[in-house]
C-alpha cells in the first residue's frame, strides 16, 4: 500500500498510525511527540585528550553561539518518528517472545540474514556490519553506515573515527565495552557515499528492533544521517542538536512494559569531527548533557 504513497504521507500516515497505537488501539507503544531541554553551561573541566585540538578560542565562540541558538529553540515541539515501518507496527516480531537482550538480538541478527532487501547488498559490501557492544548498554551510539575498515572487520567504528568514538566515550568515564554501537544502514555504501533515502527506509528498521531490544536510556544519533531517520525530522544538525528528545523507536515496541524509551541526544559524527576539530568543543558539550542525565564523571585526561 505505502509504495504509492509519497514519503510526506507515508510520514503522515505513521503518525497517525503511532498516535492510534498511543490509544491503546494496538499492542504498541507510547509515544509522548514531545523535546526537553537540558543544556546548560557545562564546564570545560574534565575534557579529555580527544579535545585536545580544539582551540579555546573559538570554542569559546561556539559555546556562545550554541547558548544563543538554544534559547531560541526552547520552544520547540518535536514531531514523533515516522517512517514506513510504522505502517507495520502492529505486526509482532519474533523477538518479543524473549526477554533477554542478547537472545532479542541473536534473533534480530538471524533475522536480517544474509540481507538482500536494499541495493547495497550489490554494491561491494564484504560483510553486514550488525553492532557492537555491551547488549544490556544504557548508553547506545547511531552512526550513518560502515566505512572501509568497518566493512572489512565486520564491527562498527573501528577506523580513525572509531578511535575518536572510543577516546569519546573513555571521556565519558566509560568504555567502548560498556556502550553499544550501531548504525542506521549495516553494509558499506560505495565510496563511503552517505547512504541513501530508500536505504536507509529498508534497513532502520533492523536498528529499531535492536534499540528496543537494548532499552537504553540514552541514545545518541553521530550525525546528521543517524539523526534525521531516528527523529524523522529533516532539520540540519545544528538544528537538531542541544538538546534531548524523548524516542521510542518506530514500527517496534519493547517486550518490556515499564522502559519508558530513551532520551536521544544528537551530536557531530567523530568523522566530522576529525575534519574539523574545532567542533570538539561543540560535541564534548553534547556529551556533557548525556553525562549529567546518566550520572557519569568525565575521565581525567591520560587516566
Ligand atoms: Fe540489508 Fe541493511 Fe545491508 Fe540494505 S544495508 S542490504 S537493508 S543489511
């Protein structure tokens, strides 16, 4: 039915699908269509060595730019995510029948298979690049798609940017272990060209089921791909950025009743980063929201 349907409505029709299911009328979710803030001031202290390429100047700019940019956003109202799987939401998926994380994405996994549903199974991938990580994680990281070194190892975030991703998350006061890792797309798009619309719509999906699986309190989208297709919306990342929204992912519930979804906090993509450094201070402060929420204390450089 929705391929004759344009995107927009298809979009509209899985809101009104999701705010049904928000009725009661199906064995689904609820989905509160709304954004909190939470930035504040967060202090430089703390900063690991992954910021060390970042100037005090012009982080200081930006934090001044961003703080003006925020109070403007303050009133805000996020529209809930949407996309074509919601139209399917109600059909249930093999994976509720466990309540384990690690057997829900053992089955998820198996699901996918050897996928061929989009066309980039055709276009030189060497392997389907699932995720990584800890599957009981509270916190859970969404990049675009596999790179080169992805594609070769078979895990996410294991090249340059992965490296800046781990040094993140070890400033965080954390390890790469304790997270877990994915992406919106699982089979390296040629060129590391940013996966496409129809792509990204087949293969989201596979990553809801496993953020509904995972149920962690905390998501955050690296980039502008990875947010737009977990929010739906088509805002730039500076837009989107600054603070957390309240998600549930779409077309999916939890097999547990009482996770009430995650926040999701939106951020640079480490590759940007790695362009542009001067971002860090930007993105460190992203993290700082997501810190304070999950009660962690940044690591001492060099610890
Ligand atoms: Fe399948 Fe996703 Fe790979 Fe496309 S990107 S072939 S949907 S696993």
């Amino acid at each position: 039915m929705s391929h004759t349907l344009s995107p927009a409505l298809r979009r509209e029709l899985a809101d009104r699908v999701r705010y049904y299911n928000e009725l009661g009328i199906y064995d689904f979710y609820r989905r509160a269509p709304a954004v909190q803030e939470s930035v504040g001031n967060p202090a430089a202290a703390g900063i690991g060595s992954w910021l060390a390429l970042s100037t005090a100047a012009s982080s200081t700019e930006l934090h001044s730019e961003a703080r003006e940019e925020m109070a403007a956003r303050k009133s805000a109202v996020v529209a809930p995510v949407a996309d074509e799987s919601s139209l399917e939401a109600h059909a249930p998926k093999p994976e509720y029948a466990v309540t384990d994380p690690v057997a829900a994405l053992k089955i998820i996994r198996e699901d996918l298979g050897e996928c061929t549903r989009c066309k980039l199974h055709k276009q030189g991938r060497k392997q389907i690049v699932f995720g990584v990580g800890n599957p009981c994680a509270d916190l859970m990281f969404v990049g675009e798609g596999p790179g080169a070194d992805e594609d070769a190892q078979g895990e996410p975030f294991v090249g340059r940017a992965g490296q800046l991703l781990n040094n993140m998350i070890k400033a965080m006061g954390l390890r790469r272990e304790d997270v877990y890792i994915a992406n919106v797309v699982k089979c390296r798009p040629p060129g590391n060209r940013t996966p496409e619309p129809d792509e990204c719509d087949t293969c989201s999906p596979f990553l809801m089921r496993q953020i509904a699986a995972i149920k962690p309190k905390v998501v955050v989208a690296l980039g502008a791909t990875a947010a737009k297709n977990l929010l739906a919306m088509n805002l730039s990342l500076g837009e989107l950025r600054g603070r957390f929204y309240d998600f549930k992912p779409a077309g999916v519930r939890s097999n547990d009743a009482a996770w009430p979804g995650a926040r999701l906090a939106v951020t640079y993509h480490p590759a940007f980063l790695l362009r542009d450094p001067r971002q860090k201070g930007e993105a460190w402060k992203d993290l700082q929201m997501v810190m304070k929420y999950l009660g962690l204390k940044a690591q001492k450089p060099d610890a």
